[in-house]
C-alpha cells in the first residue's frame, strides 16, 4: 500500500519524506489555507519534496469552469512535474463531466468527497486516476467508515478496474492498518497519525535498555 501525507505544511513534508516513506501528498484549500504561504510557493516546493502524485484541489462548481481551472493548475506547474499532478474533482453530476473531459485530455484526476461505493464506481466508470472515500467522516456520523473500502475494493477487483482507491480521512493509525488488510491502494495520513505510527512503548524501552547496557560495557 502506498503513502501519501495528507497536509501541506512544508516542513512536516520535508522532514517526513526524509524518512524515505512517501509517495505521494493530498492537499485541499483549507490545508492550502493553513500554511500560511502562497499557493504557488507551496505546491512549488511539495513537487520538489515528492517525487509522486500530487493533488491539488479545485474550487468550481460546474463541469466547464472545473475543466478550466484544472488546466489553469497543470499550466502553473513545470513540465517535468506535469505527469505527477493529480487534480481534485469533487463527487457531484458536473464533477463527472469534468473528470470526463479532463481524462480525455490525460490528465489525471482524484475525485474527493466520495461517502458510498456507488459513488466510487461511478468516479470510475468516468475515467478518474484516483477515488477518496472519506472514512472517518463516516465513522463521525455514525456509520463504519471501513465497509465502504471493502465494498469498493471487492467490487473493483470484480470488475479489474483501474482506478486507484486512496482511504482519506485518516484519523488514527488502525485506519491504516485496515486500509492495508483490506488491499486499499494507499492511504493518505495525516502528519501527527504517521508520528503516532511510528512510535511503541516497547520501542522506547528497548532502546532506552540497549543503552543502558552499552554504558556498562564501555566501562
């Protein structure tokens, strides 16, 4: 399964891809908002940090005016970063046309806010790159979050769809572990959940146990 942080804070980015574990960054505007910094100073930077796709949101709400604003976003970015873009086209009748049109056109799309396997499947049957179920919005209204991965990923497997299934939403680190069990294609994490996944208390006691014993042995 693969990796992608969902965040973009730059310096949670940098630090985190230093561990030589991603593969890829989810962003949306409130992410974008929270960083304090211009939108091209940031996604200028997370394509030099990432070598992966990359998704970038949009804010149109028709079909045409998504599709322009798409290609607005492809053009601000080199060229040699153009094959990582992913743009975020959000689960609604003018969303599938965009993400139509837009496939057509190559270029690659993660259809967001998607809340039920018809929907998924739906995303699909229009071309997208990519589909993000969001899990713990689920969970926080009362439903189980994960069925909807194991619906998605028994019916894509059914039918050899493509379409990768990115498990968003994340909050905390037995969603990932689910995600991977049930064979989600990535889940996209935010920074503190891939900290809180890194850690154990028996980690910490055995190094903490291994140094003590090398102090003896120095002496």
């Amino acid at each position: 399964m693969k990796i992608f942080i969902d965040t973009a804070d730059l310096q949670e980015i940098k630090e985190i891809a230093s561990w030589g574990i991603l593969d890829g960054v989810t962003t949306n505007p409130t992410l974008l908002a929270k960083s304090g910094r211009s939108f091209q100073e940031v996604i200028d930077t997370i394509f030099d940090l990432v070598d992966g796709p990359i998704s970038l949101e949009v804010l149109s709400e028709k079909s045409d005016e998504m599709i322009k604003e798409a290609k607005g976003i492809v053009a601000k970015i080199p060229q040699k970063y153009q094959k990582n873009i992913a743009i975020k086209i959000p689960m609604t009748p003018e969303g599938l046309k965009a993400v139509k049109t837009l496939c057509k056109d190559g270029i690659k799309t993660n259809v967001t806010l998607i809340f039920s396997a018809n929907q998924a499947l739906l995303a699909a049957k229009a071309g997208a790159t990519f589909v993000s179920p969001f899990i713990g919005r689920l969970d926080d209204n009362g439903q189980e979050g994960m069925k909807i991965i194991e619906e998605i990923m028994e019916i894509f497997c059914n039918y050899d769809i493509e379409t990768e299934v990115i498990v968003a939403s994340i909050r905390h680190p037995i969603h990932v572990i689910d995600a991977a069990r049930l064979g989600a294609d990535i889940a996209t994490i935010p920074p503190d959940v891939i900290r809180k996944m890194i850690k154990h208390p028996l980690t910490d006691a055995g190094i903490k146990s291994f140094l003590k014993d090398w102090e003896k042995v120095k002496k």
